[in-house]
C-alpha cells in the first residue's frame, strides 16, 4: 500500500501527553515502532503512519490536511484556531473523539502579595503567558483590557523579575505557582487531550483504517472509565442490591451451584465505586465481592 493510502496520524514527540498517546495507541492493538531519532513512525500490523512533531505543531498540520488525525490537548487546539482565524488562516477541524487523559486547566496566577479582588481587579495588568489568545478571549468576555508578553516556557518567574503583574498558564497540581509565590484567581479554560481530523473528507482506504481504529480508541476509554463488578447477592435482596450498582447497566444474575438462597450478580459500572458502595452492600448480606479493572470493551 502506499503512504497515500496509509492513515497519517499527528502525536506529541516527548512530554505529558506524548506517553499516553503511546499507551492508548499500544492498549489499540498498534505495533508503533518508535525512535527518538525520527520523526516518523510507522505501524506495523496496520496502515497506519505516525508524525511526532511539536503539541503546538499539531492543530495546523490536521487543520492544513498534512495529517489526517492528531492527538493534541484541547489548550493548543483552541489556541491555534483562534490564532488562525485572527491571521486569516485555515482553522477548520473534526474533534472526532475527546480523550479522558492529558487533563489540566488554564489558568491566571498572581503573586501572593496580589490583593486580589474579583476579576476587575486584574484589568489594565500585563500577564506573561504562552496562550495569548486564550487570555485575550476571557479578558473581552469579562469586561477587562489585559496586556501580554509572550513566553514558551519559565512563564512562573515573569513576575519575579518585573516582565509582568501576573501569568496566565497551565495548572495541573498547582505545586509550581506555589514554588514560584504565586496563587491561581481564575481558571479560565479545562483542557483534556482530544482526537482531531482533518475536515478534508478522507479517501475510501482511509476512512476504512479510520472506521477500525475510532472504535478501538473508544473503547479503552471506556474500559478506562468503567469496572467490573463480581458478588454473591441473597436471592431475595436482589432488588436493593442493584440499586446500590452505579451506573445504567442492569445486572447480570446468575444461579450459583448447590446454593438457593444465593445469586451470582455482575455488572459493569461506569461511575465511580466506593468502598462505602461495598460496605452497604456486605451488610445487605453479600459476599465475595471483587471490583476488577477492564482492559478492553466494544458495544
């Protein structure tokens, strides 16, 4: 097969998201041959050739056609589509699948000696930030004027050596702002990691590989975000029983060998299950009860 029928997909080269999107491609069943040496990777046991490029290189080569897919986080795609539309350029995309890893948020931070009052207070202030069209967005949605200097990295020490009043970056535990003396005021965007497509339509090979692979992708997510639940339930409390199952899936009862009074129940729970969950449910008179992680589901 050619490389023109061959799937192009877009991924991180190294950082936070970079390991993920190895992962999930691995938990896909993808034999990714990858080096830190190249840039392109290819699949082995499909049509599938994989770009490892800059996150912020990600968006216009989806939204540019060079790519067909790309896994970015929802930070850098708003960001450059916004940047794009103000230049005039392509800005079009298909977010075909969000992801439920790469989580974080956007937010503003000042310096602990900041007394801050409520958004209005940061209007006319100069923020050092790597996402200044995301910043300028919620400044005018707010009613604020904002100044920015643009930085791609050591935004935390910008108020330290008088560049800026404040930043505007990305937060995941918040343990850096503290490091640096500086307190988060405003989230101002969440962002997880998304699947992109290009909005170019795709040829008939390709939308073949696409049509494999979205359904493997959306099932690790699913397998991700659900558990399997395994216990032996009373006959005749079933009904309480499967009311204290999280989640809409109506559980499996099954008869248990030489036992009338119990029951063999399973379920697939999407929610979260707590051990207060458990504990109700062995005072109901269950037992055995075992919650085991899924790698893998479909339909």
């Amino acid at each position: 097969m050619t490389t023109e029928t061959r799937l192009r997909i877009a991924m991180q080269k190294s950082g936070r998201l970079s390991d993920d999107t190895q992962n999930l491609f691995k938990r896909c069943g993808l034999n990714l041959n990858v080096s830190d040496r190249r840039l392109l990777a290819h699949v082995a046991n499909m049509p599938i050739d994989v770009m490892r490029v800059r996150s912020s290189d990600i968006p216009g080569l989806v939204m540019d056609g060079v790519c067909d897919l790309g896994i970015v986080g929802d930070n850098t795609l708003e960001e450059t589509a916004l940047e794009r539309e103000l230049m005039g350029q392509k800005s079009q995309y298909i977010r075909t699948s969000a992801l439920n890893f790469g989580g974080c948020r956007l937010s503003i931070a000042m310096p602990e000696s900041f007394n801050y009052q409520g958004i209005k207070s940061l209007d006319g202030l100069r923020f050092a930030t790597t996402y200044p069209q995301l910043l300028n967005r919620y400044a005018k949605a707010n009613g604020i004027n904002v100044e920015f200097c643009l930085l791609k990295g050591s935004v935390e020490v910008a108020p330290r050596v008088g560049l800026s009043d404040g930043i505007c970056d990305l937060v995941s535990t918040g343990a850096t702002l503290e490091a640096n003396g500086l307190v988060e005021v405003e989230e101002i965007f969440k962002s997880k990691a998304s699947l992109i497509q290009t909005s170019t339509p795709l040829c008939t090979e390709k939308q073949s590989i696409l049509d494999t692979l979205l359904p493997r992708i959306q099932g690790v997510m699913k397998a991700k975000e659900s558990k399997y639940i395994m216990l032996h339930a009373p006959k005749d409390k079933i009904a309480q029983v499967s009311a204290l199952m999280p989640g809409k899936e109506t559980p499996t009862i099954l008869p248990l060998a030489g036992r009338d009074d119990l029951v063999a129940v399973h379920v697939v729970a999407t929610e979260t299950f707590f051990w207060e969950t458990m504990e109700q449910l062995n005072a109901l008179g269950c037992n055995s009860i075992l919650v085991m992680p899924i790698e893998k589901m479909m339909g």
